[in-house]
C-alpha cells in the first residue's frame, strides 16, 4: 500500500505542472474576463441585463445562431457525401482523397477569405461568368452580406466535418453491408437501416466539433461580411477595442464560453444516452 501511495503521488507530480500551467493562462484569464463582465463600468449584472433589453445585442446573437446552425448543416451534407465516398473507395484512391481534404487546412484562413472575395465580388469570377451566360442581367450581391460569410465558412469547416465522421465510417464492417445486400435489402434501405445509424456517433462529434467553431469565427466575418454583417467574435472586439466598453464585451465572451460549455455538456449527455439504450437494446 505504500508503494501504491507513492506511485499515486508520483503521477500527481507529473500531472501538476500541466495543472498549473493551465490555471496560470487559461483558467486565470477567464476569471478576470468573467469579474469584469460584473464590474465595468460599474459593478452589478446591467452587462447582462442588455441580453434582455438590447435589440443590437439580441440581434447579433440571433444572426450568430442562425449563420453557425446554417454552416453546421451545410457542412454536415457535404461533409458527409465526402466521407461516404472517401469510406468506400480503395486504398489508393482513399489516399488521394484525404489529401485533397487536408491541404485547405494548410492555407491561410487570410488567404482563402480573400480569395471567396475575389471569386464572389461583383466583377468576380461568378458574376462574370453567370453574365456571360446570360442567366442574370446585373451582378448579385454575394459578398459582403450573411450568404458570402457562410459560403467562407462553410469552405472552411467542411474539413473539420470530413475527419471525425471519416473516422467513424472507417470503424464499420462492410461485412455488416454485405450482409444486408445478401438478404435482399436495396442500397438505400442499406444506408438508411446499417450505415447511416452506425455513422451516426461521428456525425454528431462532426456537428458539435463544427458548431463550436463557428461560434468563434472572426476572420472570415469580418472579411466577407464586410462589416455589414456582426457575428459575435466580430461584436466582442468592435466593443473592445474600438468602443473600449469592456463590461459589454467581456459579458458577450463570458455568455460564448457558456454556450461552449453547455453545448459539451448536451453533447455528453447525448452520448451516455446513446451508450444506455445501446446497452439495453
């Protein structure tokens, strides 16, 4: 027993350093975000009263919700078409696949948000092409508004979207769908009653993973909404640095962190439900 104690003192050593290093640049941080939120300009909860009576405040958080949850959904369709497809293919072809996946993630959020500039402005690439076409008359508005922050969005997230639900497809048997096949159920019966149930777990790590990102986003608002467009990243440092309201902008990253945290907690609490009826069944 002793030697156990001190083996278990042991690792508690290993472990403090870590421990407190995240305390002294993550935990600390967050603490004094959250003390001013109550505090500035003066102290009490009128920080927070404004997510009640503050149509500005109301507003941009309705338009971070609805742009996220849109980016989510997009990201999960596609995301999910390349998964299947890349689940599915051989070794070699799999290979290329997730290459062509990753290599965005290689470039610069800077320099794909101005490149979605350039492609969507109104003397852009799609404009240009769509007029030469004769399908519209004037160039459309596809930058600089809501729909091009979540065409950059969504091109950014995709990836994210790929590689958890990848990995979860990666983990079923194709003799479980062979085996289907075998008893005479159709391809779509296949996916619908096999594949898509057991790709579920991935879809949904996908669809917190994507969700929680696109919470923080502020490059590629600020770039291709133009300033037209607030997200909440966006708000929190126009009030910061700009209108230096420290109590507004620190009450809006202490309700982020919150949301962040509710949204693992359901994600948790979703899992250990599954895991239950998974048993039971």
């Amino acid at each position: 027993m002793a030697m156990a104690a001190q083996r278990q003192g042991g690792w508690w050593l290993l472990i403090l350093p870590a421990f407190l290093l995240m305390t002294a640049f993550y935990v600390t941080p967050i603490l004094q975000v959250l003390a001013i939120s109550f505090t500035e300009p003066q102290p009490g909860l009128q920080n927070y009263e404004r997510l009640f009576t503050s149509e500005s405040v109301q507003r941009v958080i309705v338009t971070t919700l609805r742009i996220c949850t849109i980016t989510t959904v997009l990201a999960l369709l596609l995301g999910y078409v390349l998964s299947y497809k890349i689940a599915l293919a051989d070794e070699r072809a799999r290979r290329w696949w997730i290459l062509a996946v990753l290599v965005p993630l290689w470039i610069s959020v800077l320099v794909r948000a101005f490149a979605w500039v350039t492609l969507l402005r109104r003397q852009g690439l799609v404009n240009e092409t769509l007029m030469g076409a004769g399908l519209i008359q004037e160039p459309l508005a596809l930058v600089w508004n809501e729909f091009g922050i979540i065409v950059g969005m969504v091109h950014y997230m995709v990836p994210y979207a790929v590689l958890p639900m990848l990995a979860s497809m990666r983990e079923i048997d194709p003799r479980l769908l062979a085996a289907a096949r075998g008893l005479g159920a159709p391809r779509g019966t296949v996916f619908f009653r096999v594949f898509l149930p057991l790709s579920l777990p991935g879809l949904i790590a996908a669809g917190v993973l994507v969700f929680i990102f696109s919470l923080g986003f502020y490059i590629t608002p600020a770039i291709l909404g133009g300033g037209k467009t607030l997200m909440v990243a966006e708000w929190i440092g126009l009030q910061i640095l700009d209108l230096i309201r420290w109590g507004l902008g620190t009450m809006m990253a202490t309700m982020l962190v919150v949301t962040i945290l509710v949204t693992l907690a359901i994600f948790s609490r979703v899992v250990n439900l599954r895991r239950v009826f998974g048993s039971g069944a």
